[in-house]
C-alpha cells in the first residue's frame, strides 16, 4: 500500500504546480483507491496476476527531470528512436518537446489536457486506473489532423537518473480525424536493467472513416512492472489494427478495450510475445460490438522459454439485435520448455443471433520436421529454434502495414531471440 | 564420394532399409526408382540424418577433406555443411521466416564452416540475383515466408534454388518433378544442368522416365522393400515405364 499512501507527500509537493493537474479529481481517485484497495487474485481478471511487488518495493512518483539532461538519457533516447519516423518524446512520463521531431501540420499536442475521457474497462482494475490518475502530472492530448506520411512513434521513455525506483504514469489521447490515417507506434523502453513500475492510460478516438494503425511495443527494463490500459472508441468505418509486442519486462499486464461504436468497422487486434526467464505476461482484451456489420480479429501469439508464464483472456461482447457481426479469436503458444505456463480463456457473450464467432486456443513444442528442414540447410539446431521462434511470432509483425516497421519489428525480434539465446546455449530436445 | 554399405535403418520400430549398397562418385548422375513405399524418401532422409530414423546396421561412407568417412552419426547441418543436400519430397512450410533470411543464414552457415567471412545482406542479395535467374523465380518469393503459401510446383523451384545457392556436392532429389508443370520440368532440369559438374553428384528419386529425358543419368537403381534390387543403365528407366515393376519383383 506504500504507493496509495506516497500520494500525500507528492500532493505536498506537487502542488507547488496547481496548474499542471486537475487536483479535485486526483484527491476523488485517491479517495476511491483507499476504499478499494488494489485488486488481490480473489478477482477474476486478477487471478493469475499478482500486485506483490508494489508491496516489496517502494515506487516514488516521477516527477519533472532537470533541465539539463544526463547523456546517459540522450543517448537512450536517440538509441530508441526508429529511424524515419516523427517521434513525441515522454521521459518519465513528462512530454520533451526539446527532443521530439514532427510535423505540426499534421500532429497537433496540447499539454496538461482537461479533457475527460471515458471508458467501461475491467471493473476490477479500476483502482489501477485512479493509480494513473493520483499520479500523472502531464495529460497529453494528441490530435491527428492530416494524413500522416510517416509512422509516428510515441517515445516512452524511463530513466531513473541515479535515483529510486519510480512508478510513471503516462496519461494521452490521441485523436485520429475523419478520414485520416496514422500509424503509431508506442516505444515503451527504459534504462537497462533499472527497477521502476509504468503504469500509462493510452485513449484513442478514431473518428468516421479514419485508419489506425497502433503497435504497443514493450521492451522495457528486465526489471520493470509495465502496465497499460489501451482504450480505442472507433466510429463507422473506421478501422483499427491493433500490434502489441510484449518483448521485455519482468511483469507486463495489458488492458485493452476496443469499442465498435458504428456499423462497417474492421478490426485486429494482434499480439506477438516473447516470455522468457520468470517474465509473466498478462494480455486482458474487450472488445466490445455494439453496431452490427463490424469485423473483429483478435490473434495472440507467445512463445514461452524457460519458466515463463503467459495469461491471455479475451473477451468479446456482441450486443442485443445487432447483425452481421464476424469475430474471430486465436491465441497460439509455442512452448521451448517444459517449466512454462499458459493462461488462456475466451469469454464470449454474445446477444445477437446474426454472428459468427469462433475462438481457439493452441499449445505446442515446435516440429521436428521443421528444425530437420534448416538443419539440412546447414543451420545448427539451436539456430534453427530461434529463426522458427522468431518466425511464430514475425508472422504478426508482417502483416504491418508500414514496410519501415515490418523491417525495423522483424530485426528486433531476431536480436532479441539471438541474444537471448548466445547467452544460453541451450538446446530444447 | 558417397559409398553405402549394407545399410540398415529404421523409424519407430519399423526396419524400413534392409541391407542397402549404392555407390555414386563425383560428376555421376543416378537415378533411384521404386514403388511407392520402397523406402526412397527413408534412403533420402536417412542420408541427411533426419533424428527419427535410427541406423541399425551398415555404414555411409562420404568423402570429407578426400577422405570417406562414416557420417552416421553426425547432425544433419554438419552434414549438410560438408555439402549434403536433400531437396525434399514435401519440403516444409516456415511461415514468418523470410526466404531471403532463411538462404542467407544457411549460406552465411557453410561460409563461416569454411572459414570465411559470411556475406553482408547487400553482398548476398547480388550473389542471390544470379542464382534466381537460372530458375526463373520472382523477386517477391524473397520476401515471403519460407514455403509458405507457395504452390507445389513453386516449393519444389525453391527447392532447386536453395541448391543453386548453396552449390553442394551430393544433392539428393526427391520428386522434385512431381507437381511441376511441363515448363517449369524444363525450366529446373536446365537449372539443375547447370549447377552438375564434375565435382558434383545428383541422386534424382522420380517416378516418371520424362525427367530423366532432360536430367541424363549415369546409372539407374531400383529400389524395393528397403534394398537396391537391380542397377542398369538409362535403358532400365525405359524398360521400367513399358513393363512395370512387376519383372523384377518375384
Ligand atoms: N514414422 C514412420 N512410422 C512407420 N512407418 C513409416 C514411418 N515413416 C515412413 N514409414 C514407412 O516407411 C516406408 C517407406 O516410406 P518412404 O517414404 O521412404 O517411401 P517412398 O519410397 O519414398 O514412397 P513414395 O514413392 O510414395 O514417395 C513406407 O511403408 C512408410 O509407410
Ligand atoms: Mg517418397
């Protein structure tokens, strides 16, 4: 409970800046978060999700970093950054405006937005989002005003500068106007090996006729507690393609909540993790039909070593006399030890006849055949269970719709299986 | 180079090579035929060394540094590093790996077995260029999944071209006609002619004497219940098409 009570001390504190946050609102989170508690695995969604390590560790709020930036920071921040892309930098959760580069024809950025945005997450979790709310200092709303040429990549950066470990609460939304596209990639990354806890509320409004296309790339500390609530509200014929890349963190849990707001609207909502260690991972979705002739497809993939643990659930909600609705659900996991768990449970509820619903769930070892077929091409066994590890999950990211991405996402993965696996030598039998 | 002594092999349990003898050296074409479940592809898999056959008995005998060495119990890439190479009967499909990654990690394998320096992506996408031409392949296969989606006829040219880069010494061809249509038979037969030298050896399993009219073989084996039973010249595949198998099978 170390993190609900730090809020009186950073209310002390940060008030010394009354303009920056909505106080009011803050002290009602507070208030909320001290009735509730945090979530226990006694609920559902939290069930194979632990919150001990806020109790291990003490997490301080992040505040504003100095003006003067330590190298160690730029050049973090110029290592993450995708070549050819606009890019909005955050650093400990506070927008750098200093290090970002965009177009301010097309992205417009207000700081310290007001502006309330809504939506039915997880009930369960709702304390973890009054956490954001004591916490963030820097609302960001972002609005997509014209086409963009090039992806933009949001920069979430987290630096501990020397100091404790920090919980970050990144706030935004972003808006993509009528018949705009974009693609987004969020970068969530920090400081090698550092100890610290994001916790970010990501809101995205997609307007009539707009196309999203939005990459959650987690490759934080080895450390680090990452957690995100991704809410999308997409309205008639829109579409949303969703990829959420679950690369490095020690614990990683995702909320994200899709609403189908109007009729034509397609949409994927695409997962590729690679768990490896004791790393857990838990991917929590809702996507919510509430207008008939929408498509949904949801495909989860996770490759799982050593003692890692994958949790997916998905839920689908397809309401009352609506028609024509397609929903489709995969989650698929590729096991390389023995000691790993897997999670997995489609929640389908469905009040409306005019639907075709699948959902499947798979769990295997990877083919003899496939591994004998890159060895008789020369490739030793041990590389060849990372080419075909990284090829599970580069499946995801090939269906990018951005060649940079493709690119930039399909070597990432390759470095990160190569050098995880040198450093082990290990062969899977 | 390649010398097989009474071998023995056999998957889950079941003897499938009863005492096999073949014997093939550089510059040579063969040419293995047989019914259906004789035990080519098993011949063709035990050679590579695909982990569910066991070798019971008998010896492979295959020149490395000039000299014949027993390669039953060396690791498929090993062997395929000392120029081993089996272009499958249903090669595997490998989504999510691009076929270019896949050829040049293979390729840049057998240059760092050999000591050299492996090929920088810009070296090798030139190298790869030339090889694509002598099949006739498009540029996009590169960047597709391994296999994945292709037709039967294209797996089996992307079989050929695997062997056009990687030029080994042995390659083994099982059934790569089945599934090409008459054109693109051509189109591999020329490549295939292409890639034979002196120093190298084919091992063509067919079931069909029209390939062996672009492919000239050397020898003619006939394989039946897991043993080489007769060995002729090209005249035998021409026999074979007229009469059947049933001659020789009492
Ligand atoms: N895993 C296995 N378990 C048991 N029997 C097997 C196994 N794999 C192959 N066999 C058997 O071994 C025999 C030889 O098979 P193989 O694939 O080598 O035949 P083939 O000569 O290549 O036939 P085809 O002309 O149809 O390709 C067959 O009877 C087959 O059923
Ligand atoms: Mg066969």
């Amino acid at each position: 409970m170390n993190i609900i009570n730090s809020f009186d001390s950073f209310l002390t504190e940060a008030q010394k800046f009354p303009h920056v946050a909505d106080w009011t609102s803050k002290q009602r989170a507070k208030e909320q978060l001290v009735q509730s508690g945090l979530p226990t695995r006694k609920q559902e969604s939290w069930r194979n999700t632990s919150l001990k390590f806020l109790s291990e560790t003490d997490f301080k709020p992040a505040s504003h970093s100095p003006m003067q930036l330590p190298d160690s920071v730029l050049s973090l921040a110029s290592s993450k950054m995708i070549d050819g892309c606009h890019t909005l930098v955050f650093l400990n959760g506070f927008y750098m405006p200093g290090l970002s580069r965009f177009d301010v024809n097309t992205v417009l950025v207000i700081e310290n937005t007001k502006k309330p945005i809504s939506f039915q997450g997880d009930a369960d979790s709702a304390s973890i989002h009054h956490l954001n709310e004591l916490y963030n200092l820097n609302p960001i709303d972002i609005t997509i005003k014209a086409d963009l040429d090039q992806p933009l990549q949001i920069l979430n950066l987290t630096h501990l500068m020397g100091g404790e470990p920090l919980v970050i609460s990144p706030k935004m939304n972003v808006t993509v106007k009528s018949n705009k596209e974009a693609k987004i990639v969020l970068s969530q990354v920090g400081e090698h090996q550092a100890r610290y806890f994001t916790n970010g509320q990501f809101t995205f409004a997609v307007e009539k006729d707009a196309r999203l296309e939005l990459v959650n790339d987690v490759n934080q500390s080895t450390n680090a507690y990452h957690f995100d609530f991704v809410g999308i509200a997409a309205e008639a014929s829109s579409t949303v393609r969703y990829f959420e890349l679950n690369l490095n963190a020690q614990l990683t849990r995702h909320e994200l909540v899709l609403e189908l707001n109007g009729e034509h609207i397609q949409s994927e909502i695409l997962g590729a993790s690679y768990l490896k260690y004791n790393q857990h991972c838990d991917s929590q979705t809702y996507i919510n039909h509430h207008k008939g002739s929408c498509q949904s497809e949801q495909v989860y993939k996770a490759l799982l070593d050593d003692e890692a643990r994958s949790v997916f659930s998905g839920t689908v909600f397809i309401a009352e006399g609506i028609a024509k609705t397609d929903s489709a659900q995969l989650n698929q996991n590729l096991l390389l030890s023995d000691k790993v768990e897997v999670n997995s449970k489609p929640i389908l509820r469905i009040y409306s006849d005019d639907v075709k619903a699948s959902h499947g769930s798979t769990m295997g070892k990877m083919q003899e055949d496939e591994i004998f077929y890159l060895q008789s091409r020369s490739i030793s066994r041990s590389k060849a269970i990372e080419l075909l590890g990284q090829g599970f999950l580069n499946e995801i990211v090939l269906r990018m719709g951005s060649d940079l991405l493709k690119k930039h996402f399909s070597k990432e993965l390759l470095n990160e299986l190569g050098t995880q696996r040198k450093t082990k030598l290990k062969v899977v039998k | 180079m390649l010398e097989i002594k009474n071998l023995k092999a056999e998957v889950d349990g079941k003897e499938i090579l009863k005492g096999l003898n073949l014997r093939v050296n550089a510059g040579e074409v063969h040419a293995i035929m047989g019914p259906n479940g004789s035990g080519k592809s098993s011949l063709s898999k035990v050679i590579a060394g695909h982990p569910s056959y066991s070798v019971t008995g008998g010896e492979i005998l295959y020149d490395i540094n000039f000299q014949p060495k027993n390669i039953a119990d060396m690791d498929p890439d090993e062997r395929a590093k000392e120029g081993i190479f089996l272009a499958f009967q249903y090669p595997v499909e490998v989504p999510g790996v691009t076929n270019f990654n896949f050829l040049m990690t293979s390729f840049n394998s057998i240059l760092e077995h050999q000591g050299s320096e492996p090929l920088t992506e810009d070296e090798f996408r030139k190298y790869l260029d030339k090889k694509m031409d002598i099949i006739s392949l498009r540029p996009d296969f590169l960047e597709r999944g391994v296999n994945s989606g292709f037709s039967g006829g294209e797996k089996k040219k992307n079989e050929i071209l695997q062997m056009a880069v990687l030029a080994p010494r042995l390659s083994i061809l099982d059934e790569t006609d089945s599934g090409l249509d008459i054109d693109a038979l051509k189109v591999v037969s020329e490549g295939v002619n292409k890639i034979k030298s002196k120093n190298n050896a084919i091992v063509l399993i067919t079931h069909y004497q029209r390939l062996l009219d672009y492919i000239k073989p050397d020898f003619i084996h006939v394989l039946y219940q897991g043993r080489i039973v007769k060995t002729g010249g090209p005249e035998l595949a021409l026999e074979l098409e007229k009469n059947g198998y049933d001659g020789f099978l009492q």
